[in-house]
C-alpha cells in the first residue's frame, strides 16, 4: 500500500516491545507506521496481553490500523483504530526512543493505548483524554504532558525515524 506521491517512506515509528505492568499483565505491543511524502499515513499495530487476574481472559490478543502519527524529537504520538465487540473505537499512545538523540542505552518508554472520543472513568489510567474527540485530533496537538503513566520497556526496541529536512 502506497500513497499517491512516488510510494517514497519520509517518516516512521516501529517498535516491538514487552512490559510487566505490575500486579495486572504482561503486554507485548507491536506496530509499524510510515508517512508517504503525499501524507499518507499505512500502519498497524497488535498487542497482547496476558493477565495476571484469575478473573480475567488469561490471553487477550488484539489489532488495528495506525492512521495517524507526530514525531518530535525523541518521542511520537500515535493513533489508530480497535475493532471490539463490532464497535470501531480510535486509540492513541505515545512512545519514546531513548536511543533516538544520541543517549545509547537511554531507556525506551510507551504509554498503554487508550481510547478517545468516548465516556472517560474516574481513575483509569487513561482518564483525562476527554478533549480528544479523535485520534487525528491527538496526532495534530499532543498534549505535552500524558494524564495516563509511561512504561519503561523490559525488552524489545523503539525505533523513530523523522521526516529530515533538506
């Protein structure tokens, strides 16, 4: 899947990564996106979840499409869409390379994805996206501060490619 220019990549994220978040699950997050240089943004993402919670499914996988993307410096905010239980709902995460400025061995850190454009609770972690009425909308004007906690990764990469300026 190309975009309508010459099918040239300007700007991408990539990332494979796996965290413990502590007393709730263990979480593989993998997505690939790329800008066209018409605009076009193609990705995906997947994740997988196993919970620590008997009560819980003990295995959850899921997927969508990426259809937005910002770099700036170190860091990209993300969104996409999640198909669950036949309803389409937009998702936005953020994420940081920590090898992207030159910091070798600097920490990687994501954000769990969570939804916009719906009924916010009081004291989920994702709570306070609620001016966010889409994903584009979060993509265009991140927020510089994040309501909902990053998480350093325990393994895998982030890899942030920025669109480079002639």
């Amino acid at each position: 899947c190309t975009g309508d220019g010459d099918g040239t990549v300007v700007e991408s994220a990539s990332g494979d990564t796996r965290l413990v978040i502590p007393e709730e699950r263990r979480r593989r997050f993998q997505f690939t996106a790329g800008r066209y240089d018409d605009g076009t943004v193609v990705g995906e993402w997947q994740s997988h979840n196993r919970f620590l919670d008997p009560e819980l499914p003990k295995l959850l996988r899921d997927r969508g499409d990426i259809t937005c993307f910002q770099i700036q410096d170190n860091q990209a905010w993300l969104g996409g869409t999640h198909v669950m239980g036949g309803t389409l709902y937009e998702i936005v995460w953020r994420v940081i390379d920590g090898d992207l400025d030159g910091q070798y061995g600097a920490q990687d850190k994501t954000s769990l994805a969570c939804h916009v454009g719906g009924p916010e609770r009081p004291g989920h972690p994702c709570y306070g996206l609620h001016e966010y009425a889409t994903a584009e909308a979060f993509c265009q004007v991140p927020p510089e501060d994040l309501p909902w906690p990053m998480y350093d990764i325990e393994g895998g990469y982030i890899t942030l490619q920025p669109e480079q300026t002639p």
